[in-house]
C-alpha cells in the first residue's frame, strides 16, 4: 500500500430527498448564475428534469437546456455539442444523468472560453483548466462520476473508450438525491451498481491504493454488496436503491486516489469496438478479472470479507477470496446480465483486436497489484466467451 495518502473530493456533497433549496443556496453564491441544464432524452423522458425547470423558473434563474448527448459519447460528439452550447452565455453547469451525461459535462465545463477541443485534452489533459462552476446531479446507482476526476469517451477510430483525466473535473456541488434513481429501470440499475461495484473493488486491491481510498472503497462495496439484490429484486425499497447511490459515490472517490485496473482495462475495447454498455462489459470480465489477480490480490480480498461477512472469519484466506469472488459471480448472475461475449457479436478473431487493445491501457493496468502478460489478457476474454 501506498505510504502517502490523498482524497480529493468534490466541494460540497449533499444526500437526501428533494434537495433544490441546497441548490438554489448554491447558485445565490453566485455572481451570475446564467445556467446549462445539460441531460439526455431518457431524462426527460424520465420526467427528472422536470422538477429543477420549475424550480429555475419560479426562482427567475436563466437557463438554456441541452438533451442532445448520447450514452456513452464519442469525443467527436462531445466536441460537437460544445460547439452547439458555446453560443449560449452560461456560468454554471447542472448536469442530471449518468455517466455520460456527468463526463460530457466535465469536458463541457474545461473547454468553455478555450481554444481547445477533446481530442486536445485526450493527447495532453494537463491543458485542462475549469472555466464555469458544476453542479452533478447523478440518476444511475451509478457510476460514481460526480466524484471521479474522470470523464471517459469512445475514440471510434480506435475503436476503444479512453480517460481523461483531471483534477479541473471535481465539481462545486453534488446532489445525492433518491427521488433521481426511484424509477431507474432495473437494467440500467445492475449495471451501473456494478460499474461500481467494480469501482470500490479493483481500487481496494489496486496497487496504488491507500488507507484512504482503502476506507471509502470499503464503504462502497458494502453497502452495494448488501443492497445490490435487493434493489434489483424489489424496486420499490427505496433505502436499498439510496445505499446504492452512496456506494457508488464513495467507489468514485476511491477512484480520485487509488485506480481501476483489470476490469476497467480489458471493458475499454468491449465498449468501443462491440458498444457494449459500460457496466455491462464490467459485470462480464469481472469474475475472470478477480481470479486473474486472485495470487496478488487474496491478502486484500481476505480483508474485504473479513469486513463485510465477519461471520466468514474461520475461513482461511484462500477461501475468503474465493468467497468473495463467488458473492461477485452471484451478484452479476442474480442481477440477471448476460454474461457470453458471444451474444455481443464478439468472435474468436477479435481475441487478438481486444487484448492488444486492453495491453494498450497502462494507465489501468499500471494499477494492477498482478503483472498481467498477453497470456492473461487473452485467457480473461477467452473465459468469458
Ligand atoms: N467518469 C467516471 O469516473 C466514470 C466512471 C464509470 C463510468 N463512466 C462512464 O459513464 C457512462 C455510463 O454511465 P451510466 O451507466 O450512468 O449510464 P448512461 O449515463 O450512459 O445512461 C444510460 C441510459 O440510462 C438512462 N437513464 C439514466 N438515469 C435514468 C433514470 N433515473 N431513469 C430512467 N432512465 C435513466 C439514460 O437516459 C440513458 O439512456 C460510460 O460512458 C462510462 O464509461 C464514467
Ligand atoms: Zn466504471
């Protein structure tokens, strides 16, 4: 474990239901609080955005909305909309969505005043400086996006997700809502919970962990571990579907100080050549991923079940492992994603495309506690077809 220790956190965090009056708090600190209302047409088809409209409106705040983004964007359609929304004069940025609504937004917030576009930010993120305020407002159970320092895009020529990275990304308020996730509907809620679920995992037994990130990370897969089935089974429990929202967020934070390696590594090809969700492409690789790791990781995932099911204790730390990794499996099976990369289209002459293309993510994988060799690359997707 790291011998330093870090956090870095958004500015103000708030959990609860109906939190507008925390937000219109928010932008009286405002000199000018000309707003974007970014989200996506699920949203509003959602009825989400609804509520912060009225509430914009009945307090006489300005604001233009742009539903335009699509899931997981490319950064030719992020770069797109900036150009599209740059005509209007704003300060601050209310994204309410998913992932993809958050990272658009956060790219959105560092090119705004700049001369420079995506692509420039994937070649150099240090360019990255924020030019308005952000509000994150996540309705996924959830990506943990409105903590990261993260904004994650599809390179289509690549044929591969890639990201930026950037502390500029931390936003000024986030809004912890459960009213934003009571509908979410139950496909989109496996998979993002275990986006992150995958989050607080890999950054506990990542490399560069801490005993901070260590804290959160911990936090997160507790309280996903022990809500995940819940919510997915009974929808209307709505203290599950909230504890999913906290877990999420806290796995985001661990990600600020620690990092996401195998899974995420070998998802990023999935995503951008088969298009396979992000939380779905996660849930496959994730039991291959774990028992990749499993000789460099078993210490860290003994204490994760030590933690989280105490009455495991007389286990050795093999077993404890292999409990965990079982509970995982159990969580992906139960929550009901396919699990064939088969299904997906992907066939056995894309084996070489995706595990040269994963052995290109160092970021991710220089977090990896394992050296992984091509052999294990290729081995994780083969398993999983
Ligand atoms: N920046 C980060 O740290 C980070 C971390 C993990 C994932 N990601 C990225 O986030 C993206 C995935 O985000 P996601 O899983 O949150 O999904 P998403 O934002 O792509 O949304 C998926 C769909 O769900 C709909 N939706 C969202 N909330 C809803 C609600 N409450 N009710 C009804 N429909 C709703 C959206 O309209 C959309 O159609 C990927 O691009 C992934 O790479 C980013
Ligand atoms: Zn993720």
């Amino acid at each position: 474990m790291a011998e330093t220790a870090f956090l870095k956190l958004p500015q103000r965090v708030y959990l609860g239901k109906g939190l507008l009056d925390d937000l219109g708090a928010f932008l009286k600190t405002r000199k000018n609080t000309n707003v974007l209302l970014f989200t996506d047409e699920g949203l509003l088809k959602a009825g989400l955005v609804q509520p912060l409209k009225d509430y914009l409106e009945e307090n006489k705040i300005q604001y233009h909305i742009e539903a335009e983004i699509k899931p997981e964007p490319s950064y030719v359609q992020v770069d797109e909309l900036f150009q599209k929304v740059s005509k209007f004069e704003f300060s601050t940025i209310i994204a309410i969505g998913g992932g993809s609504v958050m990272d658009a937004a956060k790219l959105i917030s560092l090119l705004l005043h700049t001369k420079i576009s995506v692509k420039d930010l994937i070649n150099n993120p240090t360019k990255a400086q924020k030019h308005c305020a952000t509000v994150f407002i996540p309705t996924t159970a959830g990506t943990g996006s409105e903590a990261t320092i993260n904004a994650i895009v599809s390179i289509p020529e690549k044929q591969v997700k890639f990201g930026i990275v950037s502390e500029a990304m931390l936003p000024d308020l986030v809004l912890l809502d459960v009213n934003n996730v009571k509908n979410l509907p139950k496909a989109i809620l496996a998979s993002s919970a275990i986006d992150a679920l995958s989050h607080c995992i890999e950054c506990f037994t990542a490399k560069n962990a801490t005993i901070m990130s260590n804290g959160v990370a911990l936090l997160g897969a507790k309280l996903i571990f022990k809500n995940v089935i819940q919510a997915y089974q009974n929808p209307s429990d709505i203290k599950a579907r909230e504890a999913l929202q906290l877990g999420a967020f806290y796995g985001g934070v661990a990600i600020t100080a620690s990092g996401t390696n195998i899974v995420h590594a070998l998802s990023y090809p999935l995503g951008g050549k088969f298009h396979i969700a992000h939380g779905v492409a996660n849930a496959i690789l994730f039991k291959a991923g774990m028992e990749t790791n499993k000789p460099a990781i078993k210490n860290r995932l003994a204490i994760l079940c030590d933690n989280i099911w105490p009455e495991e204790g007389s286990k050795t730390t093999d077993e404890k492992a292999d409990f965990v990794i079982d509970k995982i499996a159990q969580v992906v099976k139960d929550t009901e994603i396919p699990t064939d990369l088969r299904k997906f289209g992907v066939k056995n002459s894309d084996l070489n495309f995706l595990t040269n293309s994963a052995l290109e993510q160092k970021r991710l994988l220089s977090h990896n506690m394992k050296k992984l060799s091509r052999a294990d690359v290729l081995n994780v997707y083969k398993s999983v077809m």
